[in-house]
C-alpha cells in the first residue's frame, strides 16, 4: 500500500511524517517551497519533547505520481475550498476511479465532493493539531498519542481497507476509532469548528466562550432542522481528550504565541483567503434556506472573510467587539421581520 498524502500542509505533513516513521510507504504532494525544503533537508516536525527530520518523498504534481498502483490510498488533506482542484487534478493525472480517498478535513462537504471523481470514498474526522508557517516543517502539539482520528466509509459502513488504514494509523502513535457512521463523528468536529474563525479574529481563546456558544447553538438548530444527524459535540470532544491526552506546543511555540487553528494561520500567513465559507458560511447558507436566522455566524463569517480579503492579522477585534456586532446584526433581522409582518 502507497499512501498518497495530497495537500501536505499541517495535518497532511503530521500524518504522512509518522506514518513514515512507521514504516510505511508514504509520498507527499505539496507546495513547490515545502516540497523544496523537504528535499533538501527532510521533513521536520517539532514535537513538545522532540525534533524529528524524517527523509520522506514529496513531489509537487499529481501526475508526478503516476503510474498510479493498485494499492494506492489517497488522504486528502488540503482545505475544503481546495478540494475539487485536488481530486480533479488526480483524475487528469490517470488516477483510476476506484482510487480510494479518505477525507481527512474538517467540513462534511468534502465526501460528497469525492463522489464525483471517485468510487470509495471514506470520512475522516480529525482531532490533530498542527501548524505550518515555515516551508518543510510542521509543529504538531503532541499528547499520549499524537492525535484523535474517526473513520469510516461514506456514506456508511466500515469495509477491510477502512480497519487496515486504522491499524496504519495506529502503528504511526494516533489514536483511531474505526466507525460506521463517520458522517456523525463529522458533524460533531464541523460543530466544534465553530470556533476556529473567533480565534483567528480575536486572537483570544480564553475569552472567546461567550460568542463561540452562540455559533454553535445556531449549527446545532440548523442541523437538527436539516435533518443531518450529528453527535453531540462534546461528547465527541470528551472521547477524543480522553483518547489521545491534552495536546501540548512545543514550549518554543507558546512562547511565541502560535496557535493550532487553521483559520488563524491563514491570517498569520496573509493567504488571503479562509475556509469560514466552508464552516460558518454553511450555517449560514442552510439557515437561510430553512428559515432560521443566524446572525453570530453571519458576522463572524464576514468579519474574518473581510480580514482575510485585507491580510490583516488575527486579533483585529476584541471579544466584546464581536458580540456587540451580533448583538446589532441580531436587533436589525428582528427589525426586518417586523416590517415584513406589518406589510
């Protein structure tokens, strides 16, 4: 089995790095500097008691993969917006459609994406953390394990190559719980990434509870009315922590203030782009079409899109400037429906 690991940014470097270090037979697809920097010197992930540099192929095309073989696994790695250029980049590429993808990213649109290129396709939901500033190397906050992962097939079931990349995974120091109805696991990690968009705005986790619960009471309605099941949130997260242990920074990385968001590294690396369409946006977008007003969501969506679109770093705005935000986007859709009754 070759796994194939496309978009190694963060999680994708974490993954396919110690998968390599188990043994296994690992190629990573990245950007034209990462990919640079790891042939020059190695992979390297900083740990919070360790530094590894693990020699690992890494090419920076699709078709640099071919011929595709057999035993070929693809884990998808990249960001919800980036998902539809990678799998039909596989396919141009002469990737077979029985070619299995595993999903390992945070938003539950992705599966469903795969289905158009691909036949077997796999949720995976992710409980690792990392972050990736510098080309070639990856911090990854470590527990007793390296991280929690939840996979199946989608739209259901488990089959044997789901438990034989389980067992992969497990022999590379993650935690994995093979399951057959991933989709909920999903839905609970898409909940708890509510968050994600606060932190990169606020740059302030330990203040963040009071708008994060409302982001994420708005999901829970949405879903329950969208008739898509999902667990509950924290009991998700609970089974995780208690799986994998608290992750820890490496205290270099503390120190600095880095911080293992996704949508917080994208303003700190100034892409110009989020993936808060993709989170918050769906909320948003569903509710809509449900009727159901989700005015937090709403704003945080907008405020970190408008910073992204500016390269603004996080940390724009305060806690109490976000709330106040909702506070006035809430008062003004309660305006509009009463004008709307009265005519």
């Amino acid at each position: 089995m070759r796994y194939i690991i496309y978009g190694a940014g963060a999680i994708g470097s974490i993954l396919g790095g110690h998968l390599c270090r188990s043994g296994a037979d690992v190629v990573l697809v990245g950007s034209q500097a990462h990919v640079r920097a790891i042939r020059r010197r190695g992979l390297t992930l900083r740990l919070p008691e360790e530094t590894l540099s693990i020699a690992i192929p890494a090419v920076t095309r699709a078709v640099q993969l071919a011929p595709f073989r057999p035993g070929d696994v693809v884990l998808l790695c990249a960001k919800t917006h980036q998902t539809l250029r990678c799998l039909s980049q596989l396919r141009a590429a002469g990737a077979p459609p029985t070619l299995p993808v595993f999903c390992c990213q945070n938003s539950f649109l992705n599966e469903p994406q795969a289905t158009l290129f691909f036949d077997r396709v796999y949720g995976v939901a992710v409980m690792v953390d990392g972050i990736f500033l510098e080309p070639g190397e990856a911090v990854h906050p470590t527990g007793r394990r390296h991280g929690h992962l939840e996979l199946g097939r989608y739209p259901r079931g488990l089959d044997p190559l789901a438990r034989r990349v389980a067992r992969d995974l497990q022999q590379a120091g993650f935690s994995v719980r093979p399951t057959a109805d991933v989709m909920r696991s999903k839905r609970a990690k898409f909940v708890l990434n509510m968050a994600n968009a606060v932190i990169a705005i606020t740059n302030d986790p330990d203040r963040m509870a009071p708008v994060v619960t409302i982001l994420r009471r708005e999901a829970e309605r949405v879903l329950r009315a969208s008739g898509l099941s999902c667990e509950p949130f924290a009991a998700f997260r609970r089974r995780a922590s208690q799986a994998s242990g608290e992750l820890r920074l490496p205290p270099d990385a503390s120190a600095a203030g880095l911080i293992a968001d996704s949508t917080w590294q994208s303003l700190y690396r100034r892409k110009g782009s989020v993936e808060t369409p993709f989170f918050n946006g769906v909320i948003v977008h569903l509710g809509r079409a449900l009727g159901i007003s989700t005015p937090a969501n709403a704003i945080v969506a907008e405020v970190v899109g408008m910073m992204a679109r500016r390269k603004q770093q996080p940390g724009r705005y305060t806690v109490a400037q976000v709330l106040a935000r909702i506070a006035a986007r809430r008062g003004a859709d309660k305006a509009a429906k009463k004008a709307a009754r009265v005519r």
